[in-house]
C-alpha cells in the first residue's frame, strides 16, 4: 500500500512538474516574439513618392509577427526577393494582392533576411530583418 501511494504521489507531482514546464517554455517564447505594423503608405505607387513601405526596414525576433496594412488607395502586394528557399529553411512569401484598407500578415519563424517589394510596383522596397 505504501509503495502503491509514492507511486501515485511520484505521478502526480512529475505531471504538474510537466505542466509547469511547458507554460514556463511557452511563455519564454511569447515574451521574446513580437508583433510589428508596416504600413503601405497613402501614394505609395507614385514613383515619385519617397515613403512607399513604412518604415521601409523592420528588425525583429524569430517567432514574430508583421502585419502589412495598404494605407494607399490602390492594390499592392508584399512580395520576398530571391530564391525559394532564402534562410534557414524559411520560405519567401508573396501577400497576393492587398486591397486598400487590408491587411496581410506573415509569421517569421527563423532568423533570416528578407528583401521585399510590390510585385505591381517593383520601385516599392523594405527589408524584413529576423534575428
């Protein structure tokens, strides 16, 4: 009986150890992820227009989030440059068109470098920076 009771005792403090675990892990990394707005700026496909993304380059930590908003009147995308696997595995992106007024967002998951632009309007250039 008395082993039977250390038994079930060693359980249940190795799970709730567990449990602590996996929050305190978690919670790690929700402190150091990020979540970051870029703008596509009102006028941003005049070639003229000097603020086309804004701000035009963003440096962030892995596991953070950038929402891309088309602030401009007309559509735009946010397209990678380069080849189809850029950094550490991780994949280029391509919004596909972004309405005025919506937003697209992307997940960065591993540090990596990022040249971007507006696939309908190749002058529109930023810099996504993953540490």
């Amino acid at each position: 009986m008395h082993k039977l009771l250390t038994l079930g005792l060693f359980l249940i403090v190795s799970v709730i150890l567990s449990l602590s675990i996996n929050f305190n892990y978690n919670l790690y990394l929700n402190i150091f992820a990020q979540e970051s707005e870029v703008s596509i700026a009102p006028g941003a496909g005049d070639p003229n227009n000097i603020e086309t993304f804004v701000p035009p380059h963003i440096s962030l930590s892995s596991r953070s989030t950038i929402s891309w908003t088309n602030s401009d009147s007309i559509t735009h995308t946010v397209t990678a440059e380069g080849n189809p696997v850029i950094a550490n595995g991780e994949a280029p992106f391509d919004s596909g068109p972004i309405s005025p007024g919506y937003t697209w967002d992307k997940t960065f998951n591993s540090p990596a470098q990022f040249d971007y632009h507006c696939s309908i309007h190749p002058f529109m250039t930023g810099k996504v920076v993953i540490n």
